[in-house]
C-alpha cells in the first residue's frame, strides 16, 4: 500500500481510485471523505486519480449523440435545469451539532464532512461502549456507525462481508494488525477477524462504514438491527 | 449556432480550458456550442462504458454539460483540465443518477452541489500541466496495466471483470489491481 511519505494509515490505492472514480458505495465514501478532510497526501493522490479520469473521458471515442442534442442544450441553457436550492434539500451546510451522548476532548472537532449529517443518539451498548447511527439522506440504506469506547474496551465482535473502512476521530486502538490514532484510516477484510481493543488512556471515537453487510453479534446486533 | 464544427481531437487542453472560462466571462454560447461538440459525445460513451443505459446517458451527458454551462465560473485552469474538471462533473451526476434509480426521485440529491463546489476547490489540485503528464503516465504502464486502471474505473466489481478480461484467478487478479495502481500512484507522485 503506497500512502506516500506521510506516516500513519491511509486508505489504499484502489479505495482513492474508486473515490475519484465514484464507485465506492456512500457510507465508505462519507468515512474517505472524513479522511481527506484532514489528509492532504490522499487529497493529492484523488486529484491525480481524477486527472487520470479526465485523461480516460478525453481518450474516448466519440459517441454517436442525439441530432438534436446541441440545439436542445442550447435551449436550456436560461431555464435552471437544477431545481431551485429550497427544493433540492439543504443548500448551505447547516451543521447539525453533536448527537446526545458524543463528547468531544477538548480541541478535537467533529469532521466538516460530519457536520450536516442526521446523527442518532449515542447509544450505550455495553460497559464504555457507545454506537450511534449517521444517517445518509442520500442513500438511507448506508451502513455508517460512530463509535465511541472507552480505555481499554474492545470494539464489538462483529462480522462483515465486505471491507470495514475505520476512520478514527480522537483516540487509539490496535489490534493484530498495528496501532492506529487520530486521523488514521484502516481497511479490514471481511476474512480478517479481528478484535480491536482501545489503546492509552481516552476515549476512542472513530468513524465506520462497510462495503458490504455487518452483523453484530450481542446487543449492539439487537441496537443495530431495525437500522441495517 | 453557426461555429464551425471542429474536427475531432483538434482542440487541446488549453483551447477546451478557454472555452469554459469565455464561459464563465461572458455567457458565450459559441464556446458553449464548441465544448459540447467535444465533450458530449465523449461524456455520454464514457458513461455507456460505465454501465449507464444508452437513454440515461445521453441525457446526463447533457445534463453534465448544462452544469459546466452554470458551474463555469467556479473552473480555475490553474488547477485542473477542462477534461477533469469535467469528467468529476459527470461522475457526481452519475452517482446522484444511481441513488435516484435505487431510491427514486424523492431522495435529496444531498451534496451535488457541494461535491462539484468542493471539486473545483480543494480536490482537484494539479495544474492543467500536469494532465498531459498524466498521460504520460498511463502511457508507461503495461497493456495490462492500463486495461486494469481503465476497468477500475468503470466497474463497480472491477475484480470479477478484470480476472474475466484477462483469463486469470479472482486472487491473481485482486493482487494485479495492487500492483497496477501502486505502479500508476508511483508514476503521477514522481511528477510532482
């Protein structure tokens, strides 16, 4: 995995493609997108992406259009084609404020990318664990948790088909694998089981998103359920 | 509109960047009229290649270009190409196109606006240079690299397709996307 120079963990190379490509499913993209937001490396490696994209749209063959396309675009081009912004949803970035039960350590805020998103109440679960569901009114089946575990706990044992992308917000936590902190992205295969267990002495609340169905085994299944 | 109909490929990145920001200054139509006849047809069998419906893409293809019309002022040619910048228009519109045929029309389109704002700003950094560059980089990779990175792009599942196209095991496959797109991310980083 190239993540350049820049130390810590990245999302991999095809998870950027697919990024720029838009073919990463919206809840991964939302938890890429929190990434980027502070990630100036990955920014750059999407942009090169995109441009890839542009040399692709460029290399084309030309296809056959409607006789009429031009004439048709010309004459739309007065009449807005997007409907007016009150009707098309929320038009300014109206951040939503912190759900219930999500505190922040000081000087650590919640991603832009987070901030008009609909976010349920943090939910405890089990002792030092609180999950709280981030709702996409885009695409109202995406499967985006926020967690939130105290010191020491570990992550609920969970299943997954499909990669777990794990944006982490504030916090530490490791498993098998390595050791992760605030502004990491780690991709786990659906394969791996893993038990990621939170590392030093705050709170870890990270950003989760999957390509492909979760299942939780224990409460956090039965918490989880009526949403997935 | 009675611009002379360019042949094919003539226009280059700079020409096409011109275009938009006449665009952007001055409303001209005939620029307009210009970077359609170059872009539509590109944009629509891009989006065919992409799964897209004959129909539902010659309609985003205008849809794409009646954004570049609206959105010209937010193009800078500094950052990036008219074909990107273009290219990231389409994309957006095509995912919004999906939720649409998954949900309906009755789901906001949350974020188009903000995705192209956000791709003419802080997104897209490299020069318009920097795309022949690009090219170039893409002109380095192996036939079968290039093959991997296009369908990359396209498929939604590229691995099942990718190990279909060139007759080879899922597994194989997954680790020839890795090192492809190392390889491709490798090439655009040296041309910093």
């Amino acid at each position: 995995m190239s993540a350049g120079l820049s130390p810590g963990s990245h999302p991999g190379d095809e998870t950027l493609l697919r990024y720029a490509a838009g073919t990463l499913p919206s809840g991964p993209r939302l938890v890429v997108q929190v990434h980027l937001s502070g990630c100036p490396a990955c920014r750059s490696a999407v942009a090169g992406f995109e441009a890839v994209g542009g040399a692709l749209l460029e290399a084309e063959t030309p296809a056959a259009t409607a006789p009429d396309a031009l004439s048709r675009a010309l004459s739309r081009l007065d009449t807005p084609a997007l409907p007016p912004r009150g009707e098309a949803g929320p038009a300014v970035v109206r951040p939503r404020g912190l759900p219930d039960g999500l505190v922040l350590p000081p000087g650590v805020a919640l991603p832009a990318p987070l901030g008009s998103r609909r976010m349920g109440p943090m939910i405890a679960i089990a002792p030092g664990v609180r999950v709280g569901m981030v709702r996409l009114d885009e695409d109202p089946d995406a499967q985006v948790l926020l967690l939130r575990i105290g010191p020491g706990r570990a992550i609920p044992s969970h299943t997954h088909s499909g990669t777990e992308f794990t944006q982490i917000i504030c916090g530490r936590y490791g498993d098998d694998f390595g050791h992760y902190g605030p502004g990491d992205l780690v991709e786990a295969d659906g394969d791996v089981d893993h038990t990621p267990r939170v590392e030093g002495t705050e709170d870890c609340i990270c950003l989760v998103a999957f390509d492909g169905r979760i299942r939780f085994r224990g409460l956090l299944g039965v918490v989880t359920r009526p949403f997935l | 509109m009675s611009a002379p109909s360019p042949a094919a490929g003539s226009e280059t990145g700079r020409d096409l960047s011109a275009l938009i920001v006449a665009i952007a200054q001055r409303s001209d139509r005939e620029a307009f009229a210009l970077l359609f006849r170059h872009f539509a047809p590109r944009v629509k069998s891009f989006l065919v290649r992409s799964g897209i419906a004959t129909n539902a893409a010659e309609e985003l293809a205008q849809e794409t270009l009646l954004t570049v019309w609206r959105k010209a002022s937010y193009f800078d040619p500094t950052r990036a190409a008219a074909s990107t910048w273009i290219f990231t228009i389409a994309r957006n519109l095509s995912i919004d196109l999906k939720r649409r045929e998954r949900y309906g029309d009755t789901t906001p389109s949350n974020g188009r606006e903000e995705d192209v704002d956000e791709m003419s700003g802080e997104t897209v950094l490299m020069m318009a240079e920097r795309e022949t560059r690009v090219r170039a980089a893409l002109a380095k990779l192996s036939e079968e690299q290039a093959t991997i990175v296009r369908l990359s792009f396209f498929q939604e599942k590229p691995h099942a397709q990718i190990a279909q196209e060139l007759g080879i095991p899922l597994g194989t496959a997954k680790s020839r996307v890795r090192l492809a797109l190392s390889r491709l991310r490798a090439l655009l980083e040296d041309l910093k």
